[in-house]
C-alpha cells in the first residue's frame, strides 16, 4: 500500500500502481469527470499514470491553471490530428500550451495556408474529439525515436530529438496520430468541446530567422460550448482595446518602416501623455530621496562585458558600432545599470552616505525577432523607468518598503488595483546557479518575505523563480479585462556590486560590498503604455489626458467667443483645443467622442450672451450649462481625485 496526502492534508492508503483517476473514483464520481490531470508531488502527471510510492496528490480540473495548460496542451496534438489527415505529408515543429491557448508550428511545403481553412479543420478536430481518443504515454530509446521520425520524414522531430537524453524521451498516441512529447495530456480527446482557431502568423525554426519559417497556428478550446460564446465576446472587446488600434485613432503613437521595424514615433499626443507619466514618476521619486542621472545610449563594449550584458545580449542585439580607431567597438546600451554602476564608483562612498539612489528613464535597445514584435508591447528600442538603490545589506528590507510603496502608489494613481506579488526565491534543492554567499542570500530573501507581508501584498512565493544574481519581487496585474500583464519589477543583486568592483568604507573601517536593487515600476514606458491604453480603453485619468476638453463653436460666427474660452481655460492650466471646422456640431461632437476627448464645451448663441458653455462629458452625459469658472472647479476637482 502506498499513502497519498491529499490538499487539505488527510492522507489515504491505496494500492501501489494505483492512478490519480483512481483517487479521484474513490472520492466522488463527479470529481473523476472532470479531473484533467494530476500534481504529483509537485510535477503534473497524466490522471493514467501509475503512482508507484507515497505521494503527495492534487487532482487538476479546469478551473486550475495546469489543468487548463494541460487540457491546451493535447488541444495542439489535436489540432496536428487534424491537419495531418487533412494533408498528408505536413511536418510538425512544437505545439505548446500558452496562456491564451495553444499553437502548433507546421511546415506545409510548399503549399499556401490560410485562415479560410481554419472551418475546415475546427469540424475535423471536433470530430476527433466527438471519437474520445485515448491520449496514451509511451517511453521510448532514442535509437526509436529517431527511427520512427526518420522513417516519417519529420526532419524538426529529429532536431529536437538530438537535444534529448536517452531514457527521458516519451511518445504520446491519440488515434492515428504519434508525437514526440514528454506530457502530460487529458485523458481522452471527449473533454474537448469547444473549438477556435484564431490565428495563423509566422515563426522561424527555433526562432532562428537563417532556418525555415514554419506556419504558426493559433487555437483555443473549452470544455463547454458556452465557455467559447464567452471568449469570443471577450476577444471583441478586446479588439476594441487593442493598443494598436487604439494609438492609431489616439494619434499617439506610430511605426516607419524607413525608421525601422520595432522603433516607435512618438506623436505629439503621445509625446505629451509619455511626458506626463514621467512627470509624474520624477516627482515621487525625487521626494523619495532619488537622483536623477542621465546617461548616453552607447557605451564601450568592454562595460558590457564586465556587466554580462555583453554574453547575454550579444548575439542578439543589434552590432557593435566600429568607429575609425582600430579595434574599437561600442555597443547600444540594453540595460541601464553598468551605466549607474560607473556612476557610483566616481567617488568614495561610506556607510553613512548610503543608501544611494540613481534614477533614470533611460532607452535600451534590444534586437527582438521580427515575428516578436508586437505594437508596443514588444518593440527594440524602450525607455525603462529605471533606478539601480546602493545600500548596505541591513537596509534592504527598508529599501525594499520603500520602493513597494513607490510602485502602490502609481498603480493606485493609474487605476491598476488588481495585483499580486511573486516572490522569487532560489531553488532549494539546487543552488549552484546562483552566485552569493547563503548568508547575502537568506538576508535578501527574508527581507522581501517580511517586507511584503508587513505592506499586506497578496503574495504567491516561486521557488526557482529568482534571478542568478538574487531573488525579486514581481508585481502581475490585471487588466480591465482579466489578463495578467507584468508591470513592475524590484530585484536584488549581488552580482553587479561584484563586477564592478564597488564598494563603501562601513563604520570598521574595512570596505565592503553594496548590495545593489533594481526597480521599475512602469518596466518600461512603451509596454506600459500600450498596457494602460487597453486596461482604460483609451479613456486615460483626466490628469493624464493629452487633451483634456475640446470647444465646439456651432458656427464661425461663435469662434472668437470659443477661442477666448480656450485661451481662458489653457491659462489655468488644463489642457484643451477648439474644432474650428466647417462641420455640424453633431459631427464635432461624434468625432469627439471617437478621439475619448473627456469633456466637450458647446459655444454659440445662448452661451455666448449668458456667458456660460453647455457642457457634455465623454459617453454622452450631458452636463448642462455651467460658468468658464465652475468648469475650471469641476475638472481641477476631479484631477485632484
């Protein structure tokens, strides 16, 4: 017999061999019709497994995030299922589950594929689902493995096949369809009921852009049919936010592909409301004790190859620049930090001067794929909201508060209140990929551990998760419409202190190491941005509005009466602009809206005589009439809200 502890900590006895399917049967039958998987003393196992010893148990369903990673995960063998009977002879790259479903690279030769096709192979997977083909495991020797692709022809099977240690390598079958996969998968393809294909782009080989570019297809699948009507409302909306739509018709932002794919123009509105996010920041921090430095966009090679950017980044970012000395070589800067590093070190320090903070929004650049880019999300030129903090090792948790609060306070101020906080930590059974004394390392994480909990973070802890250099602090908010976008980020390192050869004299006298913490609570403005853009719809805080108000004159004969407002209300303060075109005020008014102006001041006969403005807020919501004065009181209030 074997014991298996359960989540709320009792513990059953079970025959040895027995499955998770097992486990879940002997608890409820309603439980087994929906257990996808299984945790098995933390690594996710097929519910078919045979669990051989004592072991501590979850059973995954889809309302867990492995369960749905996992029931994603087989939706791709599926979908290769299908295109493989629909034509014969295609190749498959790599299908995993991501977070919004699943993909599959494939090679079609030369055959042309679009998403016309996608009705075609969405009636062909849900036939095979309707079939309740057996997912079934099967280890296999490399010797087979690369027998059984070579015999197929599936020349990117072999090249992953290479990569694998003999002993580790396992087959999956469903139906007429056999791939290379370690797993795990659902039981059978019946919990498949729901079918979308939604996307076909490109993706190079192993992101490789010298090797073929495969054809990359997008799906996602649910266990109900109604769960599907749900997604697909929640993707028209999301259309409808999309930060690339929207900064078009925002005239915020745009791309050139004389200037370079991945590079984003700044348009005045979106220069303004870029300025106003800085603006904001530089004052936080300067009242929190920041400095502000500035820094060029190149530096020496040599400083990125004693930082390790060099190693990191080098292959993939853009060349070194040659300049007419021989053998010289600079390099575009991809993190900020050797910069502030080489700032510290330009003079003594001491115990008593630090904490020490450097703040910057500095520009990097990084040479992302092609098939990455995306608006500006993803793009290879981007300011970070940067700031590298030198402190002595018993500050750190002080320094770490105090940062917490710094980002608390801009998500606050940008409405972004739902969030959690991933504590990284090192993994514990492994600790010879990270550098730093046990000592440094316990200090550092116990002081993000108690730091967090002393601000009341909702916290989950990820061991494994923390960088080489020392463990951090991840902030994962969601957006207006649920997703999870990484904003803000606090790190502690080691490392950089280390390279860099800096050091304060303590009260000792002896000289010693700064530990250095990361922070950036936007990331990077860019990223940050196109976040906002959908999280609000385009429909920024009135603080952070490029325009704030727009004056309608129904006629010319009421224009010089609107530019008087305008002047008026620009002299306060608030920003605004006038529409003097030859067009109905209804159409001003629709245009308006289009632009998520938030208020609209309407001047003509009646206005003009009593001295007043009609005013309508975004949405259509008719304000009445008020004085230049209470307008200026109404938006000055809501700015200080």
């Amino acid at each position: 017999m074997i014991a298996i502890t359960l989540p709320d900590g009792s513990v059953r006895q079970y025959e040895k061999g027995t499955t998770a399917m097992q486990v879940a049967l002997s608890i409820s039958e309603g439980l087994a019709r929906n257990v996808l998987a299984a945790e098995v003393n933390g690594e996710v196992w097929d519910a078919s497994r045979a669990i051989q010893e004592d072991a501590t148990v979850k059973l995954l369903t889809w309302n867990d995030q492995q369960g749905k990673s996992t029931f994603w995960h087989s939706s791709a063998h599926l979908l290769a299922e299908a295109l493989e009977a629909l034509y014969p002879g295609v190749k498959f790259g790599i299908g995993p589950a991501i977070e919004t479903g699943f993909y599959y690279d494939v090679d079609f030769g030369d055959r042309e594929f679009s998403s016309e096709e996608f009705k075609l192979i969405e009636e062909k997977m849900l036939e095979l689902a309707k079939q309740k083909e057996v997912f079934e495991r099967k280890s296999v020797s490399k010797a087979d493995a690369l027998a059984y692709f070579t015999e197929k022809g599936d020349e990117y099977k072999l090249d992953l096949i290479k990569d694998l240690e003999d002993g580790k390598i396992t087959f999956y079958t469903q139906g007429h369809f056999t791939d290379l996969c370690r797993g795990p998968h659902i039981p059978n393809t019946g919990f498949i009921k729901a079918i979308k294909l939604t996307n076909v782009a490109g993706a190079y080989w192993r992101g490789d852009e010298s090797r073929k570019q495969l054809t990359r297809i997008y799906g996602v699948t649910f266990p109900k049919a109604s769960e599907l009507s749900d997604y697909l409302k929640f993707i028209e909306e999301a259309k409808k936010r999309d930060h690339r739509k929207l900064g078009k018709e925002l005239e915020l932002f745009a791309f050139s592909e004389k200037v370079g794919a991945g590079l984003p123009l700044w348009l005045p509105k979106g220069a303004a409301l870029r300025q106003k996010l800085q603006d904001f920041l530089q004052r936080a921090q300067i009242k929190a004790g920041y400095e502000p430095v500035v820094t060029p966009h190149i530096g020496h090679k040599q400083l990125y190859i004693t930082s390790g950017h060099y190693e990191k980044y080098g292959a993939d970012a853009f060349q070194p620049i040659h300049t007419p000395v021989e053998g010289e070589e600079f390099f575009l800067k991809p993190m900020n930090c050797p910069h502030h590093c080489e700032i510290y070190k330009t003079k003594p320090r001491s115990y008593k001067d630090l904490p020490v903070r450097f703040a910057e929004f500095g520009t990097v650049y990084r040479y992302e794929q092609s098939g990455e880019l995306h608006g500006l999300t993803r793009v290879r030129g981007f300011t970070q909201d940067d700031a590298h903090l030198f402190c002595r090792p018993d500050q750190v948790k002080d320094e770490f508060k105090k940062v917490i609060d710094l980002v608390l306070y801009v998500f606050g101020a940008l409405g972004f209140n739902d969030f959690t906080a991933q504590v990284s930590l090192r993994d514990p059974e492994n600790r010879t990929k990270y550098i730093g004394s046990d000592d440094n390392w316990a200090l550092a994480e116990a002081a993000i551990i108690e730091a967090a909990a002393e601000k009341e973070l909702p916290t989950v802890v990820e061991y494994g998760e923390a960088a080489f250099y020392g463990p951090k602090l991840d902030f994962m908010v969601k957006d207006a419409l649920g997703r999870k976008w990484q904003l803000g980020t606090i790190q502690v390192d080691y490392n950089l202190p280390e390279r860099f050869e800096l050091e304060y004299t303590g009260s000792d006298n002896q000289k010693h190491r700064p530990v250095m913490i990361h922070r950036a609570p936007f990331g990077s403005l860019e990223r940050f941005v196109a976040v906002l853009i959908e999280h609000c719809a385009g429909q920024f805080p009135l603080w952070l509005a490029p325009e704030q108000f727009i004056v309608l004159p129904v006629s010319e004969k009421y224009e010089d009466s609107a530019k008087n407002l305008l002047e008026s209300l620009n002299n306060s303060d608030i920003r605004g602009l006038i529409d003097l075109r030859d067009e109905k005020v209804g159409r001003k008014i629709r245009d308006a809206e289009v632009k998520k102006i938030p208020y609209m001041l309407i001047v003509g006969e009646k206005e003009t005589e009593s001295g007043t403005v009609s005013v309508r807020k975004h949405g259509s919501v008719d304000l009445g009439s008020m004085s230049p004065q209470a307008f200026k009181e109404l938006l000055i209030k809501e700015i200080t809200v």
